[in-house]
C-alpha cells in the first residue's frame, strides 16, 4: 500500500524530508500588517523576522480552506494520514476533516483511506506524530492499526516550549483560560507545555538559558524510558540554542533518534526569534 502524510505548514520538516516525496505540507497564510505571506517552499524566515520588527501590528495566521486539503488527498497514494495543528490553535484540523468530507461525497467508495490527526502539539509535536506515522508505514502495518497507534502515540507524547515572548500567542487568544503571566521587566521566561492540545504553563526561571535548563528537567522527569522515543527539537533563528538543548538531553538520557528542525512561518509567527520546541 502506497502513503503520502499530508501536513499544515506548522509541521516543521527537516531538509531531508522536505525531499521526501511522501511529505506534502498545505501551507497556512500569513499576515503582517497589509503583507500576506504564504507559508510554503518561498518563505524566508530572515526576512520575515524584520518584516515583524519593523510592524507595529501583531502577525496573524490564517488557516489553509479546505480546498486546499480535497486537493491535495488527490493523490495517487491510497492511504493518506493528515497531520495538523492543535485544534485549539487553528482552525486546520477543521478544515482538513471537511476536506476529507468533499473529497469522499466527489469520489465515493473508491479505496483510498483518509485519517485526519489533531496532532494536540504543534511544530516539533506534528513532525514527531509525522515520523512514527511514517515508521508505521515502512513497516507496512494496516492503516488501521496505523491510525489507532498514531492517536494513542500523540495523547502520550509530551510538548514543551520556551519562547523569548509569548505576545504574539496572547495577542491572538491563543493562551485562552490560561492566568496572564508577563513579567518581562524581571526577565521571567515561562516554561510552557500542552495538555491535550491546550497550551498552559508548567514553570519559570529568570533567564531564557535557566528556563531551558528547567525545559530539559521537566521532560526528563516526565519522559519515562526514552530508549525507544524520538527528541525533537524546532527552533526559530537560533541553531546553537536548539543543539544546546540537545546536547543537555542526551548527557542524562539515551533516545531512538534526536531530530532538530528549523521553523517554518507558522511556528515562527508564535515562537518568536529565538524559541525553542521540544517533544518526546
């Protein structure tokens, strides 16, 4: 059975897999003020941090129509697994499942499978999922037992985030239900994680390399045997700090594989120069 994993443009892929034929990402737009940028192969991270820095107006997202998605699962592939932002976070998964629905009352019955996964993570989480969907696959497991072990994979792997700011997601409601904390006078930086695609805060330290160092004890403490778990770690604009965080994982534990990716445009609007992704 042949497969294709079909991601939003928040699934951060390495430049490995971005030649990986079996990769397609269904890009979200950007807004800056009266720039659109579209979040595909084009976009120019460097440029569009100093889009940001000389806008007075917080960048927004928007997500792809489902169009897009029914588009894109005409494919030749006959089982295909979507994987999209939290739903908590965007409205992709949305419009993936409603994709899925066109695409089925165009095309029938006609053999191909379509799984649509709320990865309940974002960035890192979705290419985490993305790379255990894959190792199913290559294992020519059925695509139902590959769609039932991908949902039970994602509810228990963990997200972890430390971002220089966190404007960018309270500007856009994405910190919903959560206590606003801001104390960046004092150099604060939150430690932050998902519980079931929900965003909240686990802790805080002053300074951005305290809170990554607090970042890398909470997962380990919470991480279990990590033996057969991949680490992947996004960043956005700081490779040293993503292999710092790397490199302070693996002196206390041993891991299946560490994979660091850079961030696209969606995972770079909320992340923010300099912030870090992290799951297992």
């Amino acid at each position: 059975m042949s497969y294709k994993i079909i991601g939003d443009s928040c699934l951060d892929l390495t430049a490995e897999l971005k030649k990986d034929p079996h990769f397609q990402i269904i890009p979200l737009i950007l807004q800056v003020g009266n720039v659109q940028v579209i979040d595909d192969e084009t976009f120019d991270q460097k440029s569009f941090l100093e889009l940001v820095k000389s806008s007075s107006e917080c960048p927004k997202t928007a997500c792809p129509s489902p169009e897009l998605f029914k588009e894109a699962y005409e494919c030749e592939e006959d089982q295909v697994f979507v994987i999209t932002l939290s739903e908590h976070l965007s409205g992709s998964y949305n419009s993936a499942v409603l994709g899925k629905k066109l695409y089925e009352e165009e095309h029938g019955n006609n053999g191909k499978k379509i799984a649509v996964l709320g990865s309940d993570s974002a960035s890192a989480g979705q290419l985490n999922i993305a790379l255990y969907v894959q190792s199913l696959c290559q294992a020519s497991l059925p695509f139902e037992e590959i769609e039932e072990k991908a949902r039970t994979f994602l509810k228990n792997m963990k997200t972890y985030f430390v971002l220089e700011s966190l404007d960018t997601l309270r500007k856009n409601g994405r910190l919903t239900g959560l206590q606003a904390f801001f104390a960046t006078a004092l150099n604060i930086k939150p430690v932050m994680g998902s519980d079931a695609g929900v965003i909240i805060k686990l802790d805080q330290a002053r300074g951005i390399n305290k809170a990554l160092a607090r970042m890398v004890d909470l997962a380990l403490k919470e991480g279990g045997d990590t033996r057969d778990k991949v680490l992947v770690i996004s960043h956005c604009n700081n490779p040293e700090r993503a292999e710092h965080v790397k490199q302070e994982m693996m002196k206390q534990a041993r891991f299946k594989d560490v994979i660091i990716a850079e961030t696209a445009g969606v995972a770079t609007v909320y992340a923010n120069d300099g912030g870090i992704v992290m799951t297992l």
